[in-house]
C-alpha cells in the first residue's frame, strides 16, 4: 500500500492517544473508586485492599493487547481512511484496498466463505473485548475494613461481607512502630501501624497510610487514638516505641501532633515514663 495521507496519519494517532487515555482510565478509576467505596460509610477509619484488585490489571491488559493489536495491524497495513487526494488506488498499481470514506469506490468482490470468516472474526474480537470488561469492577470491591466502633469487616469482589468482628471479638491489639522504604529511594522511613487479632485468630494489620487521607495527613493519628479507648487496656502491646521520634521526624509531626503519638503508646513525650 501507498504511504498514509497527513490527515489519515492525524486519524491514527488521535485515535492511538483516545486508546491510551482509556487504557489510564482503566488503571486509575479502580484505584479511586476503592476509596470512595471503602469509605462511603462514615464509620469506617481505614481500609486494607484484597489481592483481588488484580481482577481490574487483568481486564487493562486484556483490552490493551487486543485494541494496541488492532491499531498497529491496521496501521501498518496502511489501511486509507480518506486516503490521498488525487491518487488513484486499487489495480493494476496497488492492491484492491481503498480509503474508508471514497466516494464511488469500486466494488471489490469477496467470497461467501471469505465473509463469513470477517465476521466470525469481528464477532470473536468484540466478544473479548466485552468478556475482558466483566473482571474490572471485581477488583474494586475485596477489601478489609476498621471502623470507628473497633469493629472489622471482610467483603469479597461483590461488595459483600463475608466475616465480621465486633471490637469485643478482638483478642489482642499491637500499635507497632515499623520501618519501610519508599518505591526507587533509599531512604528508610518510619510510621505506625496496628495489628489486630481476634478470637478466631485472624489477622489483620492497618497501615498508617490504609487510614482515610492515605497517610497524607494525621488523621491516621487521631484515629488510632479513638479506636484505642474502644479496647480492652489488657490486650493492648506496643512495640517499638524506642523509635517513636524517628516517626515524628519523618512525618515532619507537631509538637501538639508528637505528643498524640507519645500518649498512643502510652508514653510522655520524652518516651522515658509511662503515661503524659
């Protein structure tokens, strides 16, 4: 086939950047639809995602091979949309293939055979298309849930839950101090986290950035503080309180704010005696 027209060239790539758009939505909305979901209900304080979130990964890849598939194919078939002007396409010069939209193109004949082989394929290729769409909202909602009260929630892919736990059905809570690392920096920070056991032995920990705000403020914080008074004091552990100032020093915490997370751990704010 002939070299594109500018304008089909124009055609192609605006259609490429619309694909690519949709490819980031899918990658984003699931991400913040998790949060507006999780935390459509006021009482919940924190949320910790499932592994079924790669459910909305499997449909972005899905749809990305096939559609990507579709536009490099086409395009390097130098398929004509409206096609050159002037330019005489079709025999004896070039192969039978002419611009989209031409007016009065020719008839090109094709078999029966030939088709219904098209439309086996169209079908079959708008048949995975809509299939690889039905896994994109099951990654939104499997999530585990802390609420104001103490109490924990599970719900599965559907929305629905499958275990729940009153604050009187916990058997242990631990408010650790623990270290990690960003993605790409060496730098090693520090934040707090809560580990709840219940009487059946599940398990569940709650970052500071799984609490509302994302980390991005200290509402974490003052919600770890709420939810300690809703527990019995015996069954309450802390661990690595020694490192509380390096918490403060990261998260860049007020003298007020420092104080708050020295009286979580039961600590004065110089973290040498118990209570403040």
């Amino acid at each position: 086939m002939p070299p594109l027209s500018v304008v089909d060239r124009l055609i192609y790539w605006t259609i490429l950047l619309i694909l690519f758009g949709a490819y980031l939505a899918m990658f984003l909305l699931p991400l913040l639809l998790r949060e507006q979901v999780a935390f459509a209900d006021p009482m919940v304080v924190a949320k910790e995602d499932h592994v079924s979130v790669v459910w909305s990964f499997v449909s972005l890849i899905v749809f990305f091979i096939v559609t990507f598939g579709i536009w490099v194919s086409v395009y390097q078939q130098r398929r004509p949309i409206f096609g050159k002007k002037g330019f005489r396409y079709g025999a004896p010069g070039w192969p039978k293939i002419y611009p989209l939209f031409m007016k009065d193109k020719p008839p090109v004949w094709v078999s029966e055979n030939k088709k219904k082989e098209r439309k086996i394929v169209a079908s079959l290729i708008a048949a995975v298309l809509l299939i690889s769409l039905i896994p994109l909202p099951w990654g939104i909602y499997g999530r585990d849930v802390l609420r104001s009260d103490g109490g924990i929630g599970r719900y599965d892919m559907f929305d629905v839950q499958v275990k729940g736990y009153a604050s009187e059905q916990i058997d242990s809570v631990e408010f650790q101090v623990y270290r990690h690392r960003a993605r790409k920096s060496i730098h090693v920070y520090w934040d707090v986290q809560v580990i709840l056991t219940t009487d059946s032995d599940a398990r569940f920990v709650f970052e500071y950035k799984d609490f509302r705000g994302g980390g991005g403020s200290t509402y974490w914080l003052e919600a770890m503080l709420q939810l300690k008074s809703r527990y019995d004091p015996r069954i309450i552990t802390y661990t690595g309180a020694e490192d509380l100032w390096r918490v403060a020093e990261d998260d860049d915490l007020s003298d007020e704010q420092t104080r708050m997370l020295y009286q979580l751990f039961d600590l004065d704010p110089t973290g040498m005696s118990p209570g403040s």
